[in-house]
C-alpha cells in the first residue's frame, strides 16, 4: 500500500510543477477518452443490437418497394449512421486542442 502513496505523491509533485495549465490538459484528456471509451463501448455493444433492431422492423414490413417505403428505409439507415458518429466531433476537436494547450503550458513555464 506504501506504493500507492508514493506514486500518488509522484504525481501531485508532478502535477505541481505543470502549473495550472497542466490541469487543463489533464481534464481534457480525460474528457477525451471518456469520449472515446464510449464510442468503443456503442461500436462493441449497442450498435450491434441496433443494427438488428433495424432490420428485424424492416424486414417485418408489409411494403418494402415503394417510394414511401425506400424513403423510410433511408430514414432508418440515417438515423443508425447518425447514432455512429455522435461524439467523433467533440473527439476530433478535443485531440485538436491538446496541442495549443501543449503550447499554452510551455509558453507560461518560460
């Protein structure tokens, strides 16, 4: 157990010596791969479940070659491509700030 108190006074030292900004990077971070986690965790576990879902309800109905029908068929293919890509925005943004923050922490420690 002593371990753990080493390392975690390894790292408030550490943590101390980045300043403010350091702080800053590590909540992004941590947003980040939440983020991420989840993605993988609705690839993996949700979506499959879903896409299934869709196809069973498609499958169940009556019309399936008219206009209308193929217009709902989209509407359900869109709605699926759009839970997939929830939260690639805000991951891609996060990755495109830990740079400038990465920058930020250098430009005040000199």
């Amino acid at each position: 157990m002593i371990w753990f108190y080493q390392a975690a006074d390894s790292v408030r030292d550490f943590m101390g010596l980045g300043g403010n900004v350091l702080w800053g990077i590590m909540f992004v971070l941590f947003l980040m791969w939440t983020f991420i986690l989840e993605r993988l965790w609705y690839f993996y576990r949700v979506h499959p479940a879903r896409k299934k879902e869709v196809i069973a309800a498609w499958k169940q109905r009556a019309d399936t070659t008219s206009w209308y029908a193929k217009r709902i068929r989209e509407g359900m293919i869109s709605e699926t491509s759009l839970a997939l890509k929830q939260n690639i925005g805000l991951i891609k943004s996060l990755i495109a700030i830990c740079p400038l923050l990465g920058l930020l922490g250098t430009v005040t420690g000199m």
